[in-house]
C-alpha cells in the first residue's frame, strides 16, 4: 500500500513466508496458545487430484445440507463411518442467499417437470424455509477412492445439495503444479541468503510426518515401569537406558542401549527426550546429579504418580532452556494402554513439535490423553492413587487365592492386588510422603477397619444373645407344655373315675325300681 515501507511495516505470517520473500523475523511464538495452528488453502480453478498417488496421504472437503429430519445429521455420517473413512473435521454454517435462492429454484423447476408438488426438501409439497444450515466436512481419503465414491453416491441420496470442495494432499505437502512453482521459485533464489540463511525453500514445516517420526530417547532409571515403557515404544523410537544398578540384560531383551552411570554423558549426547524413571524420593538427588548442560535444548519427562513436586524440582534444577512435561501415565504392566488416562502438562516447552511428537506415541496407543495442571492434577489424583495402592498392599495374594469362579468384585481386588505388587514399595512411598493428606488417609483407613471390627464383634455378640435367649424361651415353653399334658392328663384321669363310680349305681336303682313293680 502507499506509504507503506520496510521501516514502518511489519506482518504476521508464518516462519515459511518469511524465508520465502526474504523478510527479517522481530519475535517468533507470538501465539496465545502454543497448539493454534492457522490453516491456509491454495484455491485453484484445477485441482490437484490427478497427482494424489495411494502412497500420499490425502483430505477431502465437501458441504452437504440435509433436510431438517430427526437423525439426518446422523445418517449422513453414516455414509462414511460404515465404509471405515475418518473424519478430520466437522462445522455447521448458516446457508448462503445465493445457495438458498438456486435450491429454491431447482425445487420450482422440479415440481414444474414432474407436473405435482414434489418438493426437494422434505417432499409433500413443503416449500423451502428461509433460514437453513450447510455442513462442512472434511475426510481423511482422496476423492478418487472407491470407498469415497460409493460414500458420496449414499450421501447425495439424503442430501439436496453435495459438493465436492476438492481433495489435496495431507500435512501440506506439495505435488503436481504446486510443487514445480515452488521449484520455479527455488531455482530463481539459488545463491541467494537473507539473514545468513538460505532463501530457498526445502521442505514445508508440517512435511515431516509427526505420526512417523523417530525420537531418540532416554531412560534415567530402568525400574519395571521404564521397562514396559520401553517394551510399547521401541518399535517407534530409538532408546537407550542408565541405571546405577547393571541392567544391560534386561535392556537387551527390550531393544534398549544400555549405558553405566559412569558414561551419563555419553547416554545424553544426541538425544531428543530424556525419561526421569526413578522414585520421587531420589528425583531431586538424581537430577542433582546430571550433567545439566547436556540437558540443554532437551525435552525432560517426569513420570511420577504426582506431579506438583516434581514440577518443582525440574523447574528448579534444570537450565531455562530445556524443555519440561510432567506425566503420570496411569497404566500399568498389568493393565492396557486402550482407555487408560495420560495426564500430562506442559510445564515449559519451546518445541511443540517434540513435544506433540512424543504424546502421540501413546495417542496413537488409544490412551486418554489428559492436560491438566499439576495442581489440579494432585489434588483430584493423589489421594485416590494413595488409597488405591494402600488397598492393594494390605490384599496379600495369599488372601485372594486363585478360584474358577469368581464375581466381577473379587476379579477387581485381584486386579488391584497384581498391580500393586508390581510397583516399588519406593514409588508407594513417595506417595505417602509428598501427599500432605496421606497421614489422615491412614488414618481413616485404621479407624474404618476398627469399627468394621467392632461392628462385626457387636453383631457376633447380639447373635448369640439372641441364640442364648431363644433357647431358654425354648426351655420354658417345654416347661410349660409338660405342665399343660400333665394337667390335661390329671383331668382326663379324673373324668374317667367319676365316670367308673356313677354308672354301677343307677344300674342297681334300675333293678330295685323293676322289682318293686
């Protein structure tokens, strides 16, 4: 614009842009949120389709409306979940004039040829209302898939207007014309630097794949946790492990570098993300204990069942530039990944990229994946994982036998019980210490198990009063009944005797009075 020169203006735009047309960068991560991402289309009469192989991962975006029908959203979906197509994205938007008045017309034309009311929305003669809603789709497979096709066939039947926006390539990659401008631009800039960099463009920043991406990570401590970390992440990532103790067996068995304590520098050079795996009452001895300059420009994980201490402790020790994630994934070698929470937050992190690139290792494994402060995090977390792992010590396996048939409660202790006994009495302890309310919880939890027990004393009591009681009531209504026959037989006996003495008598009184006469 006019008046406009490089010293009194300035853009907000994208690192690639900058390098592109060779513009001087003033800050960088000026977001409000590290996880906004601004999405920019390439519009062109001619798509790119035609250049979307199998092997390039592809979206497609299409608006529909639907008729206002109860469950029509909900059929349209259908059309694609039924043939396994993921959908990226989903927005609902207020229809277009231009787009309302052509469906109006169309719908006109249609009862025109047919000659009766047969509207296009809803049928029956309805006209058209004047406010309506578009739906804006957008599918993870190209257009030119048979699935995707035989989905739109199936959505254009529900749907009085489907239109297929275009279909390009994933991760914004670039092929066909795109991708020959970009060597066009390339070619014109070789030799050419701004800033000490190159202005030529090599790759786009999203052209790195974040589901396939490799991270070398290290583990601190080589407990059981670390191991079945390492078991669900070594097809994915390089890893190598330390421990003060010799656990080059069991890393060996995993596909893990084992590295001695005494070459702590050799096991951080190179890597990506370092795994604290060690018990909260050895975390601040043994970040202490690390060489802290080779943890710059790292990502440094804590996996500990809280999370406010060892924020704490990171926070404190390690250099401003290295970045810090607080975790506590709630699984176990006992339980699986599916479903199971990951908590984490993002303490302090310059690359995202990393970051989101190492949360999606256990994204992709189907945890729920949780960012919560680590306050939040405690204060809803640490007195249900103290209670819980206290409940699984006191259930010794020799109380829980093993039995074929069992209820979904006694298969819930047992389950408690296994995965407890797994974890180190360290890691319960830690619990206990950095949980301000661990104290009172034991507490309770003996003040319970008391009454529980003088409830069943009480109850063991008041039955065998009740047994006592009932046996002497028993006792005296024998007495009792004894007495009732044995008067019952007095009076029998009695009745009969009178009955021995009255009859002789009249018969003598018979006799005499027939004599007489």
């Amino acid at each position: 614009p006019e008046g406009c020169t490089p010293e009194n203006t300035a853009a907000i735009a994208s690192n690639l842009a900058g390098r592109t047309f060779g513009l001087e960068c003033k800050e960088e991560g000026i977001e409000d949120d590290d996880s906004n991402f601004t999405r920019f289309l390439l519009l062109g009469r001619d798509g790119v389709v035609q250049h979307l192989h199998k092997k390039i991962p592809s979206k497609t975006s299409l608006v529909f409306t639907l008729p206002n029908s109860a469950g029509a959203l909900y059929k349209s979906l259908a059309c694609f979940s039924l043939r396994d197509i993921d959908m990226s994205k989903i927005e609902s938007r207020p229809m277009s004039a231009a787009l309302l008045n052509y469906l109006r017309f169309r719908n006109t034309v249609t009862q025109m040829r047919v000659g009766k009311e047969v509207a296009a929305y809803g049928g029956g003669g309805k006209e058209l209302p004047r406010f309506r809603y578009c739906f804006y789709l957008d599918i993870l497979a190209s257009e030119m898939d048979e699935g995707v096709q035989n989905a739109l066939h199936h959505l254009r039947e529900q749907s009085d207007y489907c239109r297929v926006l275009g279909s390009y390539p994933a991760n914004s990659r670039l092929v066909g014309p795109v991708a020959e401008a970009v060597e066009a631009l390339n070619a014109a800039n070789f030799g050419k630097t701004h800033g000490g960099s190159d202005l030529r463009l090599k790759s786009l920043p999203s052209d790195d794949d974040e589901e396939t991406r490799q991270l070398s990570i290290g583990f601190v401590g080589y407990g059981s946790f670390a191991r079945f970390l390492s078991e669900k992440m070594s097809s994915q990532h390089k890893l190598r492990c330390t421990d003060t103790l010799d656990k080059s067996k069991e890393a060996e068995e995993n596909n893990v570098e084992y590295f001695p304590s005494f070459e702590m520098s050799s096991f951080l050079q190179g890597l990506d993300v370092v795994i604290i795996a060690v018990p909260m009452t050895e975390l601040e001895e043994t970040m202490e204990s690390l060489p802290l300059e080779k943890l710059r420009n790292k990502l440094v994980v804590e996996v500990c069942p809280l999370n406010v201490h060892p924020r704490t402790v990171l926070s404190r020790v390690l250099p401003p530039d290295a970045d810090i994630l607080c975790t506590n994934p709630m699984f176990g070698p006992s339980l699986p990944l599916d479903g199971v929470p990951f908590v984490y937050e993002k303490v302090r992190i310059r690359d995202s990229r990393r970051a989101d690139s190492f949360l999606s290792t256990f994204e992709r494994a189907r945890c729920q994946m949780v960012e919560m402060a680590a306050e939040d995090h405690d204060a809803y977390v640490a007195d249900a994982e103290f209670v819980t792992h206290l409940t699984g010590r006191l259930l010794d396996r020799n109380l829980l036998p093993a039995s074929p048939v069992s209820s979904r409660e006694y298969a819930a202790l047992c389950d408690v019980a296994d995965m407890t006994t797994d974890d180190s009495f360290d890691m319960f302890y830690g619990m206990f210490k950095y949980n301000a309310r661990a104290k009172e919880l034991l507490n309770t939890m003996r003040d319970n198990l008391a009454s529980v027990e003088r409830k069943l004393a009480a109850k063991e009591a008041y039955l065998a009063a009740s047994a006592e009681m009932k046996n002497t009531d028993r006792q005296k209504l024998l007495a009792e009944c004894r007495m009732l026959l044995r008067e019952m037989a007095k009076v029998s006996n009695n009745a009969d005797s009178a009955e021995e003495e009255e009859g002789p008598s009249l018969t003598e009184q018979k006799d005499g009075s027939s004599s007489d006469a």
